[in-house]
C-alpha cells in the first residue's frame, strides 16, 4: 500500500474494537455501546446481526499488506459472514472519495493519517461511532464525539546497520555526536521525515508550533557531511550504504525483520519521541454502515488490536495482553515512556507547510 512509507506528503496516523470478541470469550453480547452520538444507542448483537445483514464492508486505504489488515478481514468474514473489498489510497484521496460520491457511495471506512481526521469533520463526510473499548483510547487519540480514533500508534526510531555501525545510537545526543551518515527521507514532501524533525524538536525543548530545535539539529549533522540524500526506503537500507535511517517503528521493526534482526538495531531515542497514529473514519454515507461500524469495533478489540501487532502496529490499548511470539515483534512499553502526542494538529499543520521552505533553506543548502 501506500502506507509503510507513509501515505500523505505533509502530516500525520486508525481505528476501533471488537465487541464480537466479547461474545467469542463469553463477554456480554447485550452491552450497549454507541452507535452514534447524535441518534442511535445498539447493543452489540444487534450490531453485529445488522452487520450480518449488509454482508459486505468496503474499505480505502486498508489493504490487506498494510499493519496486517488480512487477518481482520479474514475475521470478519470467519465470523460475521462479512466480505471485504478495498482500494488503496492516500488520506486526502480518502476524503475526497466520501465527498465526491455522496449522492453514490460505494466506500464505508477508511484510514487516515491523525492529522486527516479534523479535515475529515470540516469536510462533513463522517458518522461517529464510539466503540465499546472507548474509555481505554487515549485523549490524544480520539475526537470526542467518535468521528474518528486511532487503533494502532508509531514513534519515530532509529534502525541502525549494525555491520556499519559498532555501538548503535540510543538518543539524539548519540546521534549527534556520531561520525556514521543518517536517512531522514525527504522532508520536503514525506510526513515519516517531517515527523522525525518534529521529534528532533521535541527532544531539544520545543513542539509543533516551535519545530527550530529541530531544524538546528539536522542542519548540524548537514554541516558536517552527514545527512544522506537517499529515500528512507527498504531497497536504499538494503544496499548497506548509510548506517542509521529515522522510520516509524512499525517501519523499521518490519525493516529488521525482513533484513535480518542480528543486523540491525531499532531504537526509540532515550530523551523521546514523537507518537502518532492512524485512524479509522466511517463515511457519512456507507452503504454498508453497520459493517463499518463492527469493523471497528473488532479493530479495537483483544483480537484486533493483536492482529494489528502481528504486522509490527503498536496498539492504541495498553491493556491487550499479546501473544509471547507477537510481543516479540515489537519494542518493550518501557521505552516509550518519553514519547509524546502532537498538543494541536491544526498548529502542526501550519508548521508543516513552512518545512520544506525552512528545510531547504537550512539543510538542503548543505548536502549539495
């Protein structure tokens, strides 16, 4: 998909839970959970006999090669008779989509970027649906009436070549007082890059409305010769050319795996990060709106969210307790103790249209 490099060119990170694996574990199926915040209250088994019904749920941007989305398609259908179809799109192609085929929907959920889902509320083109996991969501990760939530979460790592690199960077001070050249990706256009600025940011004393400590960091390591202009891709990592690349952690532990874990290192900067995530959006106009609905119910659910970790997403709830050979694919908790939530997404936004201006100005200017 679109995804793994992260879809959309400025900012941003999907989903919900599982009320069908309530009933699976002998939970109570007759649990209300909002089904909107403006009109309808179901319960669950009526939710899912409604879903059953419809018999079908069409997606955007939820491949079935993106964060391991397969196993919960070949869920629904497993267990609600529930087919799946879907095509693979950016965030602001999502959203477009919902609006442009109001009048003749064909699409019931998508996937957005965080960032996206503020836009997708102002373009009108969302129906809220709170899961009944919600109060286990994080503030940060949810719009308050239900338009939309994140279901699994990333923070910008280091994947370091350990064949290159003897003592692989644990924080940004490392990083910066090292001799080994760096992938940021092309922070002109890609979220994954920009979100790596903005993490430098942070770690350095300032946020998405105050990105210059970042700014200053990478045009230091620009000076010095050690910023690569490759992309941030698997091919470019697999060449063993540049030693460190700054990914989403989903990226690079999926990176790891398949290169090798004895040669490479993931690592979550010791004085942090930047956590983001993606989210699920119901489109106003589903023709299929209670298959929608308990898709995202199961994405939020125990079973759901382990899904979502088999293809290396950190799930949204702190309390699923993964499988041993599925914790194992992803960091401990413990090193994302210092990560942190962009505080304003419409800040963030301004911020990442002035980038690629600043960028060229300050570290482009040095790599040529």
């Amino acid at each position: 998909m679109k995804h793994w490099l992260k879809r959309e060119l400025a900012v941003g990170l999907v989903l919900s839970m599982s009320v069908l694996m309530l009933a699976a574990c002998g939970g109570n199926t007759n649990k209300e959970v909002k089904a909107s915040t403006e009109v309808e209250v179901i319960s669950v088994a009526d939710l899912e006999k409604k879903a059953k019904e419809e018999g079908s749920v069409v997606s955007v941007g939820m491949p079935d090669s993106w964060a391991n989305w397969k196993d919960t398609w070949a869920d629904l259908q497993t267990k609600y008779t529930i087919a799946h179809t879907d095509t693979d799109m950016s965030s602001a192609e999502e959203i477009a989509k919902f609006d442009a085929e109001k009048d003749k929907p064909t699409a019931d959920i998508g996937d957005v970027g965080i960032a996206f889902g503020s836009v997708a509320i102002d373009k009108g083109v969302t129906q809220p649906y709170k899961t009944s996991h919600w109060d286990e969501i994080p503030d940060w990760a949810k719009d308050q009436d239900g338009h939309w939530v994140v279901g699994y979460q990333g923070s910008i790592s280091f994947l370091t070549n350990k064949k290159l690199v003897q003592t692989p960077p644990q924080s940004w001070e490392d990083l910066k007082n090292g001799d080994y050249k760096i992938i940021v990706g092309d922070v002109t256009k890609a979220a994954q890059a920009q979100m790596a600025v903005l993490a430098a940011a942070m770690a350095f004393g300032g946020d998405e409305s105050n990105i210059e400590p970042g700014i200053a960091f990478f045009e230091d390591l620009a000076k010095k010769g050690r910023l690569s202009n490759a992309e941030a891709s698997l091919a470019n990592i697999e060449k063993g050319e540049v030693e460190v690349t700054m990914l989403w952690d989903f990226n690079a532990l999926n990176y790891s795996d398949q290169l090798g874990k004895d040669k490479f290192e993931v690592a979550i900067p010791k004085e942090g990060s930047v956590v983001s995530g993606y989210a699920t959006i119901i489109n106003k106009y589903a023709p299929h709106p209670y298959a929608a609905k308990l898709t995202r119910e199961y994405i939020l659910s125990d079973a759901g969210q382990i899904n979502l970790a088999k293809g290396y997403a950190r799930p949204i709830r702190d309390s699923v307790k993964l499988p041993e050979d599925v914790a194992a694919k992803l960091l401990p908790n413990e090193v994302y103790e210092k990560v942190k939530p962009v505080g304003d997404y419409k800040v963030w936004e301004a911020t990442a249209k002035a980038i690629p201006q600043m960028w060229q100005e300050r570290v482009l200017v040095h790599m040529n």
